[in-house]
C-alpha cells in the first residue's frame, strides 16, 4: 500500500517538474518572442509615433517620436514581412539613363490659378505649371495657433478658394484668413464629447469588436489629436480631425453645417468631387460622404497597418473613380458611385533595410494625368499604372514622402534620399538627378532634412525645407539657381494661388510670397 501511494507521488511529482519545465519553456519563447516584437515596433515608432491615435488624452504619450527628420533615424537592422511583395530589387538605384538636352524639356506654358481648394490643388492632384513670375518677397505673415509639440503636429496642407485662405493647426483650430491681407476672419476649434464607452470604461464586446484599436478614456472633452486636414467646395469647409469626426463648416463664417462621426480618427485630408467627400481613416477605412448632407454613402475596409508616416495624403479622383492610398501600401481603385473595386496593387520593400524604408506607407496621395495614376512609396519606389486597367506602366527606386509633380510630359519628385529627379512621364527615364543637401549636420550626418514640393511657379521648380531654407531649381537641368531662408522649419508643401506663394511653418505661421 505505501508502496503504491509512493509511486503515486513520484509520478505526481513528475508530472509537476514537466509541466514546469514546459512552462519555464514557453515563457522564455514568448520573451524572446515579445522582445523581438518590442524590438520592431519600437524601431517604427521612432519614426512614426502615429500609432494609430484615437480621440483620447493620450497622444502626448507618443507624439514626440513623429517627426521621420528629428535627427534620430539612424540605419538599423529590421526584420520585414517576408510576404510581401517587392516591385524593386534591393540593389536598384536611381540613375540617369535618358539621353534628352535641356532644351528638348519644353514644359507647357505657365498659367495663373485663382484657387487651390483641396490638397494637392485639385481633385486629381496634378496642378501643372502653376505661376508665380514674382521676386517672392514676403507680402505678409500670421500665427495660425498652436504649432507641432508633444500633443499634436501641424501636417496639413492649407487651401484657398473665394480670396480665403484656411488652414487648421496642431490644436484641431480651423483659421480662415483674408489670402490677400492675412486679415483672421473666422476661427473654429474642433471638439468632441467622449461618453467614456472605450476599453477602460468597460465598452461592450460588440463595441470592441466594431472598434477593436480604439484607445481607452474616462469620458469628458477630448483635447488631443492628430491627423486629418481641410478642402473647400461650393462655399463650405470641410474639416477630418484625428478626433474621428468629419465636419462641414460655413466657408463665410465657420458655423458647423454637419459633422460625421467615424470609427476611428481621420488621418487623411478631405478629398472633394462632384458632391462627394472621401477621407480615409487610420485603420485604413475609405469613406465616401455626401457633401452637401454629410451622410455615409459607403465605406471600404483595407488592410489595417499599425505602423504609419504622420502625414494627410488624401485619394484622387477623376470622373467617376476614385484612387485611395493606404499606409499597407495598397492603392486601391474604386467606383466613386458605390465603392466597387476595379483595380489594386501594392508598393512594398523587402529585406534589411532601415527602419523607415519598412514602413509600406503611401505618404503622399496619389496622382493622376493624361491617362495615368503616379504612386509614390516613402519604402522605395515610385510607380505609374494605367487609369482604367491598373497595369503597371514602370517603376523607378525613387521612394518619396510627397506628390509627384506632373508637367506636360514630365514629372518631378523628391526622393527619400534628398535627391530630386526629373523623369519621363510615360517610361519612367530618368532625365536629370539633382543632390539635395540632407543632413544640417552634413558631415555627422545628423538632423535629416525634410524637403516638400516640388511646386513649379512658372520656370522655376520651388522647393521647401525642414531646415528653414527655400531652394528653387532649373527645371530644365536641375541647376540649383537659388537659395533663401524661410520663416521657419517647412514639412508641408507650398501651395499657389493668385501669383503668391503660400506656405506653412512647423510653429503654425502661415507665409504669403509674391
């Protein structure tokens, strides 16, 4: 009997040294497993910091680490997703191969545009040969609001329509200005009241499972956001917020018409033709909103990618199809009528690259011309497909955080790696290649650059810079002709209307040039 009870025990006991073991196991699988993990996301988030950001008192947490250009982005080994698929070898690099002189580049004549009412300028973002024939000294200057810090940054692109200039600041504050005087005439600030349903308010299983990445709060106004932009159409404003809502206000005097409140916060800049709105949100949901109600007409879900670039690109649109890029990298077409799907791809790089070559994101929207739609990754590449078929036409190792210019039969662009090239529209040869400068400490090479554009005002392609410098170019040849300074550090492409230059600073100051 004691020996039977004996054996009970030992085997008792053995069981209770496996199942240790196999436990000590697997908790150093999953350390190892969550290290690593760590180990990735943090190296993303030093160049993102988006994080997919909700409406909530949490974004001061994380937004300090948005900026891909603060100084602190150098290269480091990253494990990448082994299934997904490059359009571009590794050992691509962007070189020169056409054989064009200077003056076989005739670019069509430059004309004045009275209003730039969207991102981008239109709704196929593709302004052309914009004209600013002046000596581009300051005519005037305005403090918008709050300027990019710990809680919020200023990303948007202003636009202009009706002799308006608006704009919306760090702080979720629409400003409209007189474009020729920088007189304030309206201001908005954009709110919302949180009831306090996300996670940590005990938010139902049906709630997470329709919101699942929305961050938790205890309710009260929600004061913290980034993301979204503003366009103007048919005498209104319309506004996307990181606080998840999308709201149309009164172009004359910035009463709220209606509000749309999304899923998740709105990273895009609003997107506006034929009496529909599109914006994309951060788990990448395309909504397509009436205008004039502020319905949802339909949504389209992509695939939710954590990891993004803390800019506003907005979708293209062109009759009755709409482009939409996605921080997965997909772009995407789509029946503007009913969000059918004519057409997809993707843009993506592999292998042990630095971290921001990683992220798949689409930064900038994408472009479309004469037939074409121009994609630009900030991962590596820069592609054109045919409108209808969604072939692609070529692809250039020329990876980019904003638009693609398009005149007449070029297009221009700023890649990555600070160079700016000119190229052929219809095959992707690359005509000319001009080194930008990409460290302010160039031979430490710390604090990168930032440069956005370009934007052609008449012969002259212009350029801005995160190191506070304007940089205008030939672009015929590239010849750098000159070089001034700003009022401030520049992350948001310049905009044209009326012969003047306008652009916005870093610290929320808003230019006029002419």
């Amino acid at each position: 009997m004691r020996m039977k009870r004996y054996q009970i025990w030992m085997r008792m006991l053995r069981h209770c040294l496996s199942l240790k073991w196999y436990l000590l196991k697997l908790k150093h699988k999953r350390t190892k497993m969550t290290k690593n993990l760590l180990t990735l996301r943090l190296s993303t988030l030093m160049l993102t910091g988006t994080f997919l950001l909700s409406a909530c008192s949490t974004v001061g947490k994380i937004t300090d680490a948005i900026n891909p250009f603060d100084g602190k982005n150098e290269a480091s080994e990253v494990v990448t997703d082994p299934d997904r698929i490059s359009i571009l070898s590794l050992n691509d690099k962007l070189e020169v191969t056409g054989s064009l002189l200077p003056e076989d580049i005739i670019l069509p004549e430059p004309y004045t545009n009275s209003d730039w009412p969207q991102s981008g300028g239109s709704a196929t973002h593709a302004p052309q040969n914009t004209n600013a024939p002046g000596t581009l000294d300051r005519i005037w200057s305005k403090k918008l609001g709050k300027g990019s810090n710990r809680k919020g940054r200023v990303i948007a692109s202003p636009v202009i329509a009706g002799g308006r200039l608006f704009a919306i600041d760090a702080a979720n504050k629409v400003t409209a200005l007189d474009a020729q005087t920088g007189s304030k005439l309206w201001t908005y600030k954009v709110k919302i009241q949180s009831k306090g349903k996300t996670r940590r308010g005990k938010k139902s299983l049906v709630d997470r499972i329709k919101s699942p990445l929305s961050l938790s709060d205890k309710g009260g106004s929600d004061k913290e956001a980034v993301g979204g932009g503003v366009a103007v159409a048919d005498g209104r404003v319309f506004v996307t917020s990181g606080f998840g809502v999308i709201i149309a206000l009164d172009a004359m005097s910035g009463e709220e018409i209606w509000r749309n409140k999304t899923r998740t916060p709105v990273h895009s800049a609003p997107a506006i033709d034929n009496g529909r709105l599109f914006a994309v949100t951060d788990d990448n949901e395309l909504f397509a909103i009436d205008a004039d109600t502020g319905e949802t007409l339909w949504t389209y879900q992509a695939i939710v990618e954590t990891a993004r670039m803390l800019t506003a690109p907005s979708p293209a649109i062109i009759d009755d199809v709409v482009i939409a890029p996605f921080s997965s990298g997909e772009i995407i077409a789509l029946r503007v009528q009913n969000g059918g799907i004519l057409w997809q791809d993707a843009l993506s790089a592999t292998g042990n690259l630095t971290p921001l070559a990683t992220l798949n994101d689409i930064a900038a929207g994408p472009v479309i011309a004469d037939g074409y739609v121009f994609v630009s990754a900030q991962s590596g590449s820069l592609s054109a497909f045919d409108l209808r078929t969604g072939q692609r036409v070529w692809s250039q190792p020329a990876g980019s955080l904003g638009f693609p210019l398009v005149v007449g039969n070029f297009l221009y662009s700023i890649t990555t790696e600070g160079e700016l090239a000119c190229m052929s529209k219809t095959d992707g040869t690359v005509i000319w290649l001009t080194q930008l400068q990409v460290f302010k400490k160039q031979k430490k090479r710390k604090k990168r650059i930032s440069w956005t554009g370009p934007t052609m005002i008449g012969s002259r392609l212009l350029l801005l810079g995160s190191n506070g410098k304007s940089v205008e170019v030939n672009p015929q040849n590239g010849e750098i002709l000159r070089t001034r300074k700003l009022g401030g550090d520049v992350y948001i492409a310049p905009i044209i209307a009326n012969n003047t230059v306008y652009y916005v600073t870093d610290d929320a100051k808003v230019f006029a040039l002419k």
